[in-house]
C-alpha cells in the first residue's frame, strides 16, 4: 500500500493571533476578571495565525448549536471538495477513479454525511465505498490513513482516499471560561485535508504502509474529547496529557518497531499530531529524538494551529513536498486521540 498524494485547502479568512487576541479579550473582558491571563494563554500556544470558517464578524451570530453545524456543512463542503480535487491530481488520477472514501471529522455532524454530499459535486462513482467516521477526535488523521491501507490491502487494485474536515472555530464556547476552553480557543484552527492510498498492484508511486498498530489506554475516556449538550460541542482537555504521552509513548512505539525488527534510531523521519506544545515536547522527550526531528509539526502548529485530525495530513504532507527522506528509508506517522488512545503508522520511502 502507498500514499499517492497528499492534498489540503483552507478556508480564505485567515487572521494572525494578535488580532484573534484582541477580538476574544473583548468580548471576554465583560465577563472574566483576568483578561491578561488570556492574553497569555493564547501566547503560550505558540501559534502565529489560524485560518477560520467565517469571516471573524460572523461568529457573534452563531447562537445556536444548529447555525454553527449549518457552517460547518457548508464551508466543510467547500474546503473537502478542494482537498480532495488537489490531492487527486497530485496523484494524477479522476475523481471517477476512486474505490472508497474514508471521511473523518469531530467538528460537525451531517446526514447525509460529507462524503455524500461531495457524490454528485465532484462526480465521484455511483459505487463508492463510502465509510463517515466521527468522534476519533486528534487520532482520526492516523487512524483513517491505518483503515484506508487495511483497505486497499483487501482490494490490492483499487484506490481508497481519506478525507479530514475540521472547524474547529465553529465548536468555540464563547460562556465557557474553564482553561482547558481559554487554550482551545487560541490553539484550534480550521481546514481539510486528503490523502490517496493506493494499493500494491497500482503503479503510483509513494510512500509505503508498511504496518499499523492502534493502542487504547484502559480507564481514560475523560482525557479528552465532547461533552455535547444542547449549546453543541463543549471540550473535555486534561492537563495530563503530556503526562500519558511521556508514561506510554516510548513503549508503544518500541513494542510495534521490534515486531518488525527496527529501533527508533532507523527511523528517518517522524510525520507528528501538532497536538500543542506541551505536548510535542512529551512527545519529543518520550521519543528521544531533539527538536529538529519534528521540526515540520512545529512549523505547522505555527502557521496553522492544531486541526485535529487534519494535522497529521498536512504534516505529511509538508514532508512529501519539502522534506522527502531518502529513499527505502524508514518514516513514523503518529498521533494521539480520544479514548484516550493512539495511532502509528510505520512509512517506508
């Protein structure tokens, strides 16, 4: 199995974070009695700008659960049409031509699902496998590459594609003046991405799927994820994250690398969830490995923010366009999700 190509799209609204800063402080400052604690929270990210669903004057209007999710159907169906015409092209192939199409989102919910609605706009064929799945959270950028590979291993001549719809910005909690909400609203941004996982008798050529290992860490549904209400979808963000990432990360990828004879010192390049920078330093502790080996997920944090599932795409992506390691090496694409659990995909070049 391989990844053919790699395509993303964002929403046009982009905004820095000093802007992003200003308008959260004013509305927050009627309400919360240290702003300037905002301020730092939103700093400490490490984010310089974010791209977002809608002009950032229309967010005030979203009142509802209902008027949030109809965003996010719309500008879902937008940046999810781009996405995956970019990442079909890149890999030279017709929108007809694809087998099965994997959709992962916790943003937003839709029936019919994205993945339909995208049937007649991009004339995808009337036989498509189509497989929505929500609620994967952080992990589902990984986790959907692993089930779009078991796939094509099935079907070895087909082509299946993942696509990653999150926005973020349209699940913020304006009421909510708990921290893990404050860190949410300065760390989350918006925006798709897509990837074309070809099977073994296919000649496109790319990065190999060598093997996949999904890991769930018992007893820790509340480290993060939803509680969903009817004011719609309210973050659930413990502070120990960094702390399950330092206790069970090294392990998890030693066990998977032994089975296949390998240590962390062969592997070449990390393809990383910019899950935050805490986090990424837990994870660069855990790995042993120094900054530069990461160095992509920390640009991507920087340019974009964190966009769930989104991230890790746009992660390999980068690495296949500005940093492609040399041939026959060896690659690990990972990320962490609600569960709490975690996803790795071991990459041959």
């Amino acid at each position: 199995m391989r990844v053919a190509a790699v395509g993303a799209a964002f929403p046009e609204h982009f905004y820095d974070q000093e802007t992003l800063v200003a308008a959260l402080r004013d509305y927050w400052q009627r309400r919360y009695f240290n702003v300037d604690r905002i301020e730092q929270l939103h700093r400490n990210v490490l984010v310089g700008g974010r791209h977002l669903a809608l002009p950032l004057e229309q967010y005030a209007a979203l009142e509802t659960f209902g008027r949030a999710n109809d965003a996010w159907i719309r500008v879902g169906l937008e940046v999810g049409e781009r996405a995956v015409a970019e990442a079909l092209a890149r890999a030279g192939l017709r929108p007809g031509a694809v087998d099965a199409l994997f959709f992962v989102t916790v943003t937003g919910v839709a029936t019919p699902s994205l993945d339909a609605r995208l049937m007649n706009r991009m004339k995808l064929s009337p036989a498509l496998k189509r497989i929505p799945i929500f609620g994967l959270g952080c992990v589902a950028g990984a986790a959907g590459l692993a089930r779009a590979a078991d796939y094509v291993r099935a079907f070895p001549d087909q082509v299946a594609v993942l696509l990653s719809v999150e926005l973020c910005s349209l699940t913020l909690q304006r009421e909510d003046l708990s921290i893990p909400n404050l860190i949410a609203s300065g760390l989350f941004g918006d925006g798709a991405a897509a990837a074309v996982v070809v099977g073994e008798r296919r000649r496109e050529p790319g990065p190999r799927i060598v093997a996949t290992r999904s890991i769930f860490y018992p007893d820790s549904e509340r480290v993060m994820g939803w509680d969903v209400s009817e004011r719609g979808f309210q973050l659930v963000l413990s502070a120990d994250v960094p702390k399950v990432v330092e206790q069970h990360l090294r392990a998890d990828v030693d066990a998977f690398l032994a089975e296949h004879g390998l240590t962390r010192r062969q592997i070449a390049s990390w393809v990383a969830h910019p899950g935050g920078p805490k986090v990424l330093e837990a994870m660069e502790a855990a790995l042993e490995v120094p900054r530069a080996a990461l160095e992509l997920t920390w640009k991507s944090l920087a340019e974009v923010g964190n966009l769930s599932s989104t991230s890790v795409l746009l992660v390999l992506r980068d690495t296949l366009a500005a940093r492609r390691p040399p041939p026959e090496s060896w690659g690990m694409l990972l990320a962490l999700g609600p569960g709490f659990c975690s996803e790795l995909v071991l990459l041959r070049w």
